[in-house]
C-alpha cells in the first residue's frame, strides 16, 4: 500500500468559526480583498461574520462580488487588479465552489500583474500567490481542501482546472450554519457533487490507507443525506451538519484521489446546456457504477454494503437528477467527444477498466 497524503490548509471548524478565530486572519496580513459572488455572502451572514472578525483585528478590506457560477478566468483576472489596488496582504473568499475556485486564482493574478487572463494555464508565474483564506457556504465542492481550482476559460466557453500546492488556501474556515440558507434544489446538487467525489475518488487506485477511511466514512454520511433529500422533497436542519463535513471528507478523497469519468462528462452538460455542477456529473453515477461492478467488483460489493445495493442507490440517485427533458444525438455526442481525441484524460484511466474516447461518446448519446 503506497500512498501520499498531504493537506496543508489549516481547517477551523465548528460553529462560529470565523468569530470565535478571528485572530488567525491576523496571521495573514493587514490588508485583505473579500471575494464573493452576487448574493450568498451577505444572505448566509458569512460576509458580516467576517467584517466582524477583520474590524476587530484592525485589518483594513475592499470587497469584490462580481464572482458569477462557472468562475470565468477573465472576472478572476478583474479581482486581481482590484486586489492590487487595494494593497492586499490576502484574498478572502466567502461563497460556494465557484467563489472559493476564483479566489485561488485571484490570487495568483494578484501577485503576478505580468500574467494575461489565459496565462495562467500556463502554471508559470514569477511571485508567489498572496495567502487566501476561504470560508465555504455551499455543501459539495471540498473547494476548502483541495489543491484544485476550476475555471472557465471565456474564450472557449470551457471549463479547464489549475492545480498544485499554489491552489491550497493557508485558512479555511468551515461552518455548516452558512449552508442553511441553500434552498432545496441547490442542496441537492452541491450533495450529489460530494457524493460523486466520494465515490469516484473510492473507486480510484489511489484510494487506500487513511483516505479509504474518510471514502467510507462520507459515502454512507452523504447517502443518507440523498436518500432523505429524496423521500421528503425537502431539507431538514439536521442535514446541514453531515453534508457539509461529509463534502470535506469527500474533498479530501478527490484531493488524493481526483475524479473519475462522470466529472470531465458532466462538464459537457454544464458549458453547453447549463445543467449545474453536481446534478451534471450524478446523470452519469449509474454508468459509472454499473462500470465498477464490471471492472472493481470486490470495491463495488464494499461500496453497496456501505449504501443499499445496486438498484436502491441508484434509483435514489437517478432520482434527484432532472436534465429537464435534455437529450444529446450520436452526431452531437461524437462531436463533444472530440475535446478527448488528442488525449484521454487522467479522469478517462483512473476509472475502473477505463474510457475510450468512443465509450464517451456512446455514454453522452444514451442520457435522457
Ligand atoms: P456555486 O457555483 O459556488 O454556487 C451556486 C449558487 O449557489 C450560486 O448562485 C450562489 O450564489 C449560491 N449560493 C452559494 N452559497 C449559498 C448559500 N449559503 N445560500 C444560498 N445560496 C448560495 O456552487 P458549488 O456547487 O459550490 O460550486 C461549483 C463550482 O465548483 C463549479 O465551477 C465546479 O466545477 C467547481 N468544483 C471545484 C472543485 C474543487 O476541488 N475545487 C471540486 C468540484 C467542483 P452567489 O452567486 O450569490 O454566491
Ligand atoms: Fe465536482
């Protein structure tokens, strides 16, 4: 068993996080941008959570909340700017997985004014990125965990990630109240993203040792979750605690493990028929379990002890998913396909037995 796990970011968690830990923002500097999108920040109470924390350790803050889903590398080159401007000492992101993605790449920018919007695919730069602190709001993403940044690159309309030790805040703190205001439907597809994080990542070969456990301590944590997500049609209070861990174990595991074929496919129905995140990659959960079965069994027969078998999860699953009526022609799947022709994805061969390019196809041509 060979495996390494490193996670540099220090979590404060618990209620009142930010509150109760002001002084740890001091450690990051005396100045600060506060990164958030149009709404949530100021709706969760985070944003006046942490103005309360910054005022009472004299550190000095501008706020840029032009962050919109889908974080467009171009808005994260703008934050950069207004980040300069404002002689930041560090970038403070507050918001969902989109917010807290820009956020590390608004800090890269911030520090290196050389560098154009697409530049920073490049992963060369000559300043290190300033220190970001992230607090989450959204339930899925393990954005708070993990090394990875996902943004959208507006000339191209697709989604394209950064990673590497410069994508791990220095902060992150982690409390489940901000999720309480997340109506029903956003919930829904911010669990099934942790949960597609969990389960790919736990079907990858990487995934032994201390991040077996976290996969399968949030796999039955986030599927209880779904399952009464599903039956009620609403979200219970007593929720928001195990998803929103739950959604940190399962950033913990991609962050080791990364993920496997549902993420690059689902990134197909998010550029091109708006389908969020979560729900994105869930429409392609029974392909890839019924994959598993074929080529992990043992790792499949675990995974249905630690869920309900083979029909009740994915029926649980497949039931929170609505495409709203999407379906994809062989022509249109083949040429979605194209974006794997030159090379199959990490994503493709950490899946168990594999993704042709051709298999892509087919599977994109068949959901409905
Ligand atoms: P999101 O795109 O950050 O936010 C979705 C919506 O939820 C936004 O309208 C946001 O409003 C709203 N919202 C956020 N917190 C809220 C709250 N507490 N109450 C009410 N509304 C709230 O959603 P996400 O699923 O968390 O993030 C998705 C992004 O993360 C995608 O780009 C995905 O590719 C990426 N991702 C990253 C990783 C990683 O490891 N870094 C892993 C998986 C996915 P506002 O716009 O007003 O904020
Ligand atoms: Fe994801």
């Amino acid at each position: 068993m060979n495996s390494i796990v490193y996670m540099p970011t220090k979590c404060l968690c618990g209620k009142n996080a930010v509150i109760n830990n002001s002084s740890a923002f001091s450690s990051l500097g005396k100045s600060c941008l506060i990164v958030t999108g149009k709404k949530s920040a100021v709706l969760c109470g985070a944003l006046d959570d942490a103005v309360s924390a910054l005022k009472k350790e004299n550190i000095e803050y501008e706020i840029f909340n032009e962050i919109g889903e889908n974080p467009l590398i171009s808005a994260c080159h703008r934050a950069g700017e207004a980040a300069r401007k404002a002689r930041a000492d560090f970038i403070l992101g507050i918001g969902g997985g989109s917010v807290l993605d820009a956020s590390k790449a608004i800090a890269i920018y911030a520090s290196n004014p050389e560098l154009s919007p697409i530049d920073i695919y490049k992963r060369e730069y000559s300043s290190d990125p300033l220190p970001v602190a992230l607090i989450g709001t959204t339930a899925g993403t393990g954005s708070e965990v993990t090394a990875v940044s996902v943004l959208t690159n507006d000339e191209t309309g697709r989604k394209k990630s950064i990673s590497g030790p410069d994508c791990y805040a220095a902060l992150s703190f982690c409390d489940p109240k901000y999720t309480e205001s997340l109506p029903y439907g956003i919930t829904v597809s911010t669990a099934l993203d942790a949960f597609a994080h969990a389960v790919e990542g736990y079907f990858t070969e990487k995934c032994v040792g201390i991040i077996e456990l976290y996969a399968e301590k949030c796999i039955p944590q986030i599927y209880g979750c779904l399952k009464e997500l599903s039956q009620s049609g609403s979200v219970s209070p007593s929720l928001r605690e195990p998803l929103y861990y739950g959604s940190l174990y399962a950033g913990l595991v991609i962050n080791t493990c990364g993920t496997a074929f549902p993420h690059p496919l689902g990134y197909v129905l998010t550029e091109n028929y708006g389908i969020p995140h979560g729900m994105a990659c869930a429409a392609f959960f029974s392909d890839f379990i019924d994959r598993c079965l074929l080529f992990a069994p043992e790792k499949a027969k675990k995974f249905f002890e630690l869920t309900d078998g083979i029909d009740e999860v994915k029926s649980v699953i497949n039931s929170l998913v609505d495409l709203k009526g999407l379906s994809i022609s062989d022509e249109e799947a083949k040429n979605y396909a194209l974006r794997w022709q030159d090379a199959i994805p990490r994503n493709f061969t950490a899946s168990p037995g594999g993704l042709t390019q051709e298999e892509a196809a087919g599977i994109l041509a068949q959901l409905s």
